[in-house]
C-alpha cells in the first residue's frame, strides 16, 4: 500500500536528505518549510505520516501535534528534535506521538521508524476493514490473503462469479471450500436469492433425496406433511453441495437427472418441478481419478465440472498466515469481550512455521484458543497448543541444545538487525530500558 508521508522542517537540507530516503519504498513524500502551509495540507488531505520539527519558524512543533490529530486522529507524528529539546520530545511522545529522531539525524533509523509506524497505521486499518467485514457477516467477505496462490483464487471468483456455470471447488479440509462459494454466490446475479448448502457426507439415499428433493405428504411413514426440499428452497440461488465426492452412487444418479432436465420430484411425488439453481459443488477427493476406478460417475463429474478452482493448502499461501491470525484475534476478542490486539514476536514465529494439516481451520482454531487464554493484550506462547509451542525447541535441535544466554544473545541480534540497528527501538521491542539493552549489548559483545 502506498503511503502518504509530510517532512516539516525550516532547514531544507533536512527536508532533501529526509525526503530522498523516505521515498525509496515508494511511499509519496511532501515537504515544508513553515508550520502554516503544511497544516493547511493536513486540513486539506491528511497525511499517513508526519516527521515534525519541534522548532518552525511560525508554529511550535508541541502546539501543532494536537492540530494534526484534529485533522486526522490516524495520522503517526515522529518529532524531529535538537539535544537540548529532548525532554520535550518524550513529553510529547506521552501526549500522542510515535516517537521522536534527534539531529543530526541517521537516515537508517528515520527508515526505521518510518516502518514501524506505517506497520501501525496499515495493521489499524486491516482491523478497521475486518470489523467491518464482521459486520457484513460470512457472505464472501472473511476471505483473508495477499498471497499470490490465493490471488489466483481471487481472480477466478471474478471472472466466473458473473457466468451462470456449476463449479467445483477442489481443496484439502479446512482450505475455505464454502467460504469461496459464498463469495461466488454473492457476486453473481444470484445474490439476492438465497444461499443454501448440503453436507453429502455420511447419509443414506433416502436421507439425501428427502433433504434436497423434498417428499409428498405420505411418501413413507412419518411424513404426515409436504416438505419441499434444499434445490426448491434455493429457488432463484445457488445450492452448495460439500463433500460431494462422499455422495452414494445411486444417488449421483438422481442428482445427475435434476442437473440435466433441470426438473426435479420430490420423494412420492408424480408431478415435475422446475428447477432454477446454480450448482457449486466440493470435495477434498480426485474426482477425476474416483470416475476411472468407478467410484464416481463419470457423467456427473463433467457435468459438475464446468470451471473448477483449486484451493491451496495453508502452508502454500503462507504470506497470509500473519494477516489471518490479525483476522482471527478481532474476531474472537469481539466474541470473547476481550482485547487481544497482538501476538508476541516468538509465538508469531512458532505460527508462522507451523505446517497446519487442518489449513485455515486449524489456524483459526489455535487462535481462537489463544484469545481464550490470554491474560493481556498480548497472545503468547504460553497461550498456543503444546505441540506448538515444542516446535521453538525444536528448530535448535539440529545443531543441539543450547544455553538461555545464547538463545537472549541471538534474539537480541535479531531485533536490532530488523530495526536497523537503532537501539532505541530494540529496547522498546524487548521491553527492557536502554542501559539494560546497553548491558546486555557489552556483554554478548555486540556493542
């Protein structure tokens, strides 16, 4: 996502050297020298982030921040300060700033900055459009991913959506199989009729007929009224048939008769009905391969066959665990009334590495339990199954166990290196002051 970031500074060399590195991730960069016309933009447009000298030639640095946040309360304001201006700095930081830079400036750590509080403003508004897709309830609008195999899913639910065609979804358990046929639902010219699915999994012919066909009043005994069935309640929409690989054979016989004709009898009954259905069908099955060994009808899955979309397993997308796992803790903080906001850097690590055979269920599952568990705003690793949380033992066993002293040495290494180095920030991560960080620092000698 592009970012729109301001530099307010009465040196323009400051605002030059500021600019030219701020701009090389792409983010747009503009540039003032007076406190007036830089406000007056705000007003106007705001700004993602802002980098604000303290000292202006016609405002005060400390009086505009609360103006700034007028204009836009997401805006991030990184103060740029003098030596002698900071204390004023720190004040201003406990009054809403992200954080401050002192001049000279080092344009490693301006990058730095600049990249955590633009990973602030983009993680606040993932949250902001996912409350909003919870509002909007499960029609299409929880599916979650950047990645470029789901990308491709994506894609396909455009471009068939519209087309009035049966599809087959073929994916693992847990890959979203009914989420995508909700999405294809609700941007086809179906969408305000309605939305009805069958599990084909586990049931007995006259089950199946009598759930998606409907049955006369006397048909068997039992059925001392009319009931019409799934595909006539549907009427005008789409019917999602899952599992349909686990359906009987005699049964794919009567399914295969409705798609054909486009007519259908309930159970009892002598009188055709019409039938106006869309059909997506599902299965974790090689259909294909079931039709050559004879276990499904081969008739049947050309028909279903139209357009097929294949879903990727979780350990195939997994750029989206992260924002899936932001996904799942506003979901289930709202369902649980609690405020878990983010995950710790080595449980993230741990998820992130994890191959989920259950795909995104699993995931979702494991966060649900989290957010369960978490005492804070914070999930840990504590708060995720055992069986996760062995895998951060496991990943140093190739090379042997190895002392807590090593382990804090070399995740001190870590953060620093991701923060470019600017110990400031490291000791926020780590949670420690600075002359514990600088402790540490002399005495794993990496000062």
């Amino acid at each position: 996502m592009k970012h729109r970031i301001a530099v307010v500074d009465d040196e323009t060399i400051v605002c030059n050297r500021l600019s030219r590195a701020l701009a090389k991730d792409g983010d747009a960069v503009e540039a003032f020298t007076e406190g007036r016309s830089f406000l007056a933009r705000q007003v106007e447009d705001p700004f993602d982030l802002v980098f604000l000298d303290l000292r202006l030639p016609d405002e005060d640095g400390i009086s505009l921040l609360p103006r700034i946040k007028a204009a836009s309360r997401d805006t991030e304001v990184i103060l740029v300060t003098g030596f002698g201006s900071i204390e004023t700095a720190v004040e201003a930081v406990k009054e809403g700033a992200f954080h401050y830079v002192q001049k000279p400036v080092k344009l490693a750590e301006v990058r730095s900055l600049a990249g955590a509080a633009l990973e602030r403003i983009d993680l606040r508004r993932e949250n902001a459009r996912l409350r909003e897709a919870l509002r909007d309830g499960p029609e299409g609008k929880a599916m979650i991913g950047t990645s470029p195999a789901i990308r491709k899913v994506f894609a396909m639910i455009d471009k068939v959506a519209p087309i009035d065609c049966n599809v087959l979804l073929l994916g693992a358990s847990g890959t979203g199989k009914e989420l995508v046929a909700r999405a294809l639902h609700s941007q086809s010219k179906r969408s305000d009729r309605p939305f009805v699915s069958f599990n084909c999994g586990g049931f007995t012919d006259e089950l199946i007929s009598s759930e998606l066909f409907g049955y006369e009043k006397g048909a068997f005994t039992g059925a001392t009224a009319t009931r019409i069935g799934l595909f006539e309640s549907a009427a005008g929409g789409t019917v999602f048939l899952d599992e349909i690989g686990e359906m009987p054979l005699s049964m794919q016989v009567k399914l295969l008769r409705v798609i054909q004709e486009r007519k259908l009898l309930r159970v009892g009954g002598t009188k055709p009905i019409d039938l106006d259905v869309r059909l997506i069908a599902a299965t974790n099955k090689d259909l294909k391969h079931e039709a050559s060994v004879g276990a499904f009808r081969e008739d049947l899955f050309f028909r279903l066959n139209v357009v097929t979309i294949h879903l990727p397993r979780l350990d195939e997308r997994r750029d989206d665990i992260a924002p899936l796992t932001t996904y799942f803790l506003e979901k289930y903080g709202l369902a649980f009334h609690k405020s878990v906001t983010r995950v710790e850097p080595e449980a993230m690590r741990i998820l992130g590495a994890y191959s989920y055979p259950g795909n995104v269920r699993e995931l979702e599952n494991i966060i649900e339990r989290g957010v369960a568990l978490a005492e804070g705003e914070t999930l840990r690793v504590q708060d995720l199954p055992s069986d996760l949380r062995q895998l951060s033992f496991d990943s140093i066993e190739g090379e042997g166990l190895v002392s807590l002293e090593e382990m804090e040495r070399r995740y001190i290494m870590r953060v620093l290196e991701r923060t470019g180095y600017n110990k400031g920030l490291s000791a926020q991560i780590l949670g420690v002051p600075r002359t514990t960080l600088w402790r540490k620092l002399k005495q794993y000698g990496l000062d």
